[in-house]
C-alpha cells in the first residue's frame, strides 16, 4: 500500500486556506482589470477614434460566470471592438482583449493584450503586426500567432512587474497605436487611401 505524497498531506492540512486564496485570486484579478478598463475610459472620452478607425471600451469587463473546477478556466478580460469606417458605417474588423488570462504554452497566468481579428478580415493581423514591430520592437512577450491569425502585444507572467501602473501604460500605448494603423488597416479590409486621406475603390455603403 502506497503512502499519501507530501504533496496530498499538504493539501489535505490546508484545503481551507487553498480555497480561500482561490477567492482572493478571483476577485483581485477583476478588480485589476477592471480597474485598468476605468482609467482608460477616465483618459479619453469613449469612443476612442479618428477619421477612420473607432476603439468602442466594453462598460464591464468579461469573466467566468462561476467559479470552475478548472483553475486554469479563470480569466478578467475586458473586450474592445476595434472598427474600420467602410462607406458610411464603423465595421468590426477585430476585437482586443486585455487583461489575465492563463497562457497554456507558459503553463502560467499572464497579463496580456491581444488582437483577434474578424473571420472575414484575416489579413488585419499581419499588417498590424508589421507594423507594432516597426513601432514596439521591444515590447514584452510579444509574438504573432500566425495560424491562430492574432497578434499578442504584450504578455507578462504575474509577478512584481505587473502593476496596475504599468498595465495602464501598456493598454494606452496599444490604443494610441491602433489609432495610428489606418492606412495599413485600409489594406487589411481591401481598401486604398486616397491622397487627401478620402477612400478609392471597394468601399461598401450597407
């Protein structure tokens, strides 16, 4: 007969307080978040947008609608639809999502932003890829996931230097720059910039 690990013991002694740090995780990791989401709605009066590209902030930020079996199920994410005017209307081309999600290739819970692109608009990740490179070369944990057609932005395992400080920094500075893309984002939907800035050519009215 095979004795209980220590590992087992230890659990055993301490199911209580390993419980309650399970809640405290759950609720610190909203708060985080969503206080991240208030201070980059108090900055900027929401939408976020320009001639051509629209940011629309979510007014809650997204998370398990109860607490799983799963740990690793956990996430506080907050959801922004990034839109591109094509005609007369703000199309969705992508969603960002920012916030603490688990990492299964890290095995570990990370504070990250990332940009999923509509299914019809699968080249926005490359082009906004191209150019977050050219403009954040050394942004941490940062990576294009082809296949997946997403773009990670930032990404940093939970540590010290994840500080409400600096992911506000991190969702300003990703915001700031999506507004800047609108040319490459033109491209992306199958659209041309006209010199003066108008559009030439594909643009839909509907």
């Amino acid at each position: 007969m095979s004795a209980l690990s220590e590992v087992s013991i230890l659990i055993g002694q301490r199911a209580r307080d390993i419980e309650k740090a399970r809640e405290i995780f759950t609720a610190e990791i909203r708060a985080f978040v969503g206080g991240i989401l208030a201070g980059v709605r108090r900055i900027r009066s929401d939408p976020w947008t320009t001639a051509r590209v629209r940011l629309d902030l979510p007014r809650d930020i997204e998370n398990e609608s109860k607490v799983a079996s799963d740990f690793s199920s956990q996430y506080a994410v907050a959801r922004t639809e990034l839109r591109f005017k094509k005609g007369t209307k703000f199309v969705q081309i992508s969603d960002l999502r920012f916030g603490i999600e688990f990492d299964e290739s890290a095995d570990v819970f990370t504070w990250q932003i990332t940009l999923v692109p509509a299914a019809r608009y699968n080249r926005v990740d490359d082009v906004v890829w191209h150019q977050w490179r050219a403009q954040q070369p050394n942004s941490t944990g940062a990576r294009h996931q082809d296949k997946a057609n997403t773009v990670r932005f930032v990404s940093r395992a939970l540590g010290p230097d994840v500080t409400a400080e600096a992911a506000f920094n991190d969702v300003k500075t990703v915001l700031e720059f999506l507004l800047t893309v609108e040319t490459a984002l033109a491209e992306a939907v199958g659209l041309d910039a006209g010199p003066s800035g108008g559009l030439v050519g594909g643009a839909e009215t509907t």
